[in-house]
C-alpha cells in the first residue's frame, strides 16, 4: 500500500494500517479547541524533539489544553519548516531509534506556525497576546548577540543597531527586537510579563537572555527595561536529546515501514532530559508531571549544566573534530574505534571530571558509561558535520573551562589540549587524506586567516579574546601543550598521533 499523507484526517488509517505497536498519534483537541499559550522561536529538529515532545505528552496525558505551540521562524531558511509543517496540519513525527528498534510518533503539540519574514507584526501580536504564557526558543548561540569575553550585549552589532531604531519597532529583526515590542505591549495592556524561556545549550542561558533583553531595553528605554528586570522571568535550563538532521533516507524509511508521508520528520534517540529553574512570570504547565526536573535552586541547574555541558557536549567535540579530520562520518563509528572510544573514556574520567561539582543522586561515573551508550547507538547516524558546525560557539564553552580548570589545579589536560588543536587543524577545511570539507562557523573568515597566519603554532588563534580571553597564553604548560598537538597532528593526521594519548 502506498504511505499515507501525514494529516489530522488521516491519523486513524495510519493507525490502523500500521499498528499501535508501530505508531502512536495524538488523540488530544487540537486547532481552535486549544489555546496557545507557548510561542516558541525556532522550529529545528532538536525543538520538536524536546520541548514539544514533553508538551505533547502534557496534552495526551494530563489534559493540559493552553500552552498548545504556535512555532515562530525569523530566518529566511525557516521558509522550508513552515511549508512542510503547513502541508500537514503542523503534525510530524518523532522517530525514536536505539539498538533494539525504531519507533514512530506522531506529534500534534504544535497548533501553528508563524513566519516572521512575511510578517513580523503578527508575530509580535501573537507574543503580546493573553493566552501567551511563555516565550521560548533555541535559535543557537549567534541568536544572542552574546560577547563571550565582555558577557554583554554585542550593541554594536548592525542587527541590533536595526531593532534598536524606533522606526522599526513593528518590523525588527531580532529576538530582542521581537520580545522587546511584545512586553512593551503587555506592559500597555497591564498584563504580566510572559517567561522568556531559553531552549539552547548554553551555560547560563536564561541570565544570559536576562543581561542580553535588559540590556537591548535599557538602550530604548530605561525606565520600561526596569519593568522587565522586576517583573520578568527567565529560567535556566539544561536541555538533553540528540538529535542528527533529517537525512532524505530517513523519510523514506518511514514511508516504507510505518506508512507515513511526512515532509520532515525528526529522528531521535530514546534519551531525554530536561533540567529547569521554577522561575515563571505568567504561569507555566505541570512539566513535572512528564519527567522535567523542575528545580528552584539556580545553582542546581548550574550544576547540571557543566556536567551535560562539558562530559556529552566536550566529548562530542572531540569525537567531532578530530573525527572529521581523520575521515569519519558519523559518531558511532568513531565509537566503534577502540583507541578512539578509549581516548574518549580517558578524557571524561581524567580530565573532565575532577573539576565537576558534586550533584547530590548523580553517580558521574554511570552518567559517563551512559554517554558511551549513548554515542555509539549506531541506528540514529547523528552526522560528524551536525557536532562540527558553529564551532567558534561551542568549544569556549565544551572544552576551553575544562583546560582553564586544570590550569588552576595543575590538573591533566593533553586530551583536551588535543581536541583544541584538532579544531584549530580543522578550521583549514582539508582532512588528513587531503580531501577539502565545508567549515560552517559564523566566524570561518576571521579563524581561517589566523589560522593561515598560525601556522602549526596557536598563538594567533588564541589571540581572538572574545573567544578565549587572554589568560591561557601566559600559562607555559598549555602553549607547549597545544603546540605539541598542533604539530602532531600537523605532520602525522589524527590516528597516526592518538594513541600517543591514550594509556
Ligand atoms: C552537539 C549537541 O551540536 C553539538 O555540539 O553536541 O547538539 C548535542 O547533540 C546536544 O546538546 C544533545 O543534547
């Protein structure tokens, strides 16, 4: 039989041509018979694997029928979501894969779409409206217009100084632009101000949207950005699933197994957590009732952001860049390597971990074996160039406090040092066969000429302060360090160089 169209209208065939061993829809009011009361800023993969699997599960499960989502893209490129969300009545499917199968769920938790390039005032109204609750996103570190070295906002930056015009209040360009407009509205109105609720894999990122917001405001209007710094909310998260891009195979697996026609469907593994500080200005759903470890510690968050951030996140990157030189392509078969996954381990276990807090109930030690699980699950394909992209956002933050801590404590760090110069190699986009490969990095012009301008030492690339600072090349040990693996690498490639890392 041919696949079916995915379509509210036919959720029950689908069903019943596939088995609810194979597929579960939702059978929750959808439409106009919810409210939304979640607007969320970037509808990617990793959102509709997360945020909106645990509000589907709120509305299935608990009866929760106001923070429905209404999905918002503000880039150009989101064009491509809004049109295969809307040729299926904004439902997708959710296909979980581990080493003991695959399994299909369709997701209705999302109710609309709205595509900010065609306009931007209903997007505006739609966040300054009663029913929203919560504004939330994951638009990637560059979305926050963050300077890593400063912490402030990059005000400077023509984006900002576009929304920060008046003229353009009802058009802007930025989530500050955005969010901004929306309170001033609700400020007129007498409403609360809706939570700002940051989805992205950042350290701090709710203080971070907190600084970025009050700062943008402070800029326009003192007084108002007061309003939000008493009133509104913005809690820190850690967020967990892996979640690879959609490969054209993937949808063609669905269709020939499940039955399903779905323009763009998500591809997960079965793992997820979510960690989030009880801070809301205008409510916020029962997320406890679904697994989210809701917590009113910041600190706890903080906790648990450095140990998800540096052990999955930091070994990602080192299976990453040293694996893309080195010619592999999905991060299973780097794991299926046994100098590579023992390189890994050693990393986590002494270098990583001593500089980790204590987390009352976490045993590190099975957290890392999880990881190791996690990374080799071979069914999921999660792409070497999905971990590799944007690196200039992440390795400050994945393995860069790692190396600063073992500074401090004249603790181990060549692994980490290693997985450093593997991405300054990288960021010459030839691998250690010769073979040139995309490097896509907001940054890629200003690391490419340092990088040319390096050489094999990597000193001009350390310099960039609002990446590293400048504290790390006084410290003798860590320039010989890096240097080492620099020319290591330089001369004899990833593999040939690793086991001289390994004990
Ligand atoms: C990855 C993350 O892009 C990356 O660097 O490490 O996307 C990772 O898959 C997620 O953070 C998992 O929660």
């Amino acid at each position: 039989m041919p696949p079916l169209k995915l379509t509210s209208q036919n959720l029950p065939q689908i069903v019943a041509t596939a088995g609810e061993s194979q597929v579960k829809i939702p059978t929750y009011a959808r439409g106009g018979a919810v409210k939304e009361g979640i607007v969320h800023v970037g509808v990617g993969g990793f959102h509709r694997a997360h945020l909106a699997v645990y509000v589907d599960q709120l509305m299935q499960h608990h009866g929760v029928t106001d923070y429905a989502i209404c999905g918002v893209g503000l880039q150009p490129f989101d064009a491509a979501m809004r049109d295969a969300l809307a040729s299926q009545d904004h439902l997708y499917t959710v296909i979980e894969r581990s080493g003991s199968g695959s399994f299909a769920h369709v997701v209705g938790s999302i109710n609309s779409y709205l595509f900010a390039p065609d306009n931007r005032e209903a997007v505006i109204a739609k966040m300054a409206h009663p029913d929203t609750h919560i504004v939330s996103m994951t638009i990637t570190e560059s979305g926050y217009y963050y300077n890593e070295n400063t912490h402030e906002l990059q005000s400077e930056h023509p984006d900002i100084q576009y929304d920060l015009d008046p003229a353009h209040d009802a058009a802007p360009r930025t989530i500050f632009g955005f969010l901004y407009a929306a309170l001033a509205r609700r400020y007129a109105q007498g409403l609360n101000p809706f939570t700002v609720m940051s989805c992205d894999n950042m350290q701090k990122n709710g203080s971070i949207t907190r600084h970025m917001l009050e700062s943008f405001a402070r800029l326009r209007n003192p007084a108002f950005a007061q309003w939000i710094a008493d009133h509104g909310a913005f809690p820190n998260a850690m967020v967990d699933r892996i979640t690879p891009q959609t490969a054209a195979s993937d949808k063609a697996a669905l269709a020939a197994t499940v039955g399903i026609e779905d323009a763009w469907p998500v591809i997960t593994e079965p793992f997820m957590q979510w960690v989030i500080e009880d801070q809301f200005s205008d409510g916020r759903p029962p997320f406890h009732k679904v697994g989210v470890q809701v917590v009113k510690d910041v600190h706890d968050v903080e906790e648990f952001e450095k140990h998800k951030l540096r052990l999955l996140n930091g070994s990602h990157s080192a299976i990453g860049y040293p694996g893309q030189l080195a010619g592999f392509q999905y991060v299973h078969e780097v794991m299926a390597d046994p100098v590579y996954s023992q390189f890994i381990w050693q990393m986590m276990q002494e270098e990583v971990k001593p500089s980790l807090p204590e987390i009352p109930g976490v045993d590190v030690d099975r957290y890392c074996r999880t990881l190791v699980e996690r990374f080799s699950n071979p069914t999921i394909m999660d792409q070497l160039p999905r971990i590799c992209l944007n690196a200039s956002g992440k390795i400050p933050q994945f393995i860069m406090p790692s190396i600063a801590e073992a500074i401090w404590v004249t603790g181990p760090f060549r692994r980490l040092c290693f997985v450093a110069a593997a991405w300054f190699r990288y960021i010459g986009g030839v691998d250690d066969s010769g073979k040139p490969f995309e490097v896509d990095d907001p940054m890629r012009q200003e690391l490419q000429d340092k990088a040319r301008a390096g050489g094999n030492h990597p000193a001009e690339l350390l310099s960039i302060r609002n990446l590293f600072g400048d504290d790390l090349r006084e410290d003798e040990r860590f320039m010989k360090t890096i240097t080492t693996a620099l020319e290591d690498i330089a001369r004899d490639g990833v593999m040939k160089t690793m086991p001289k890392y390994v004990d």
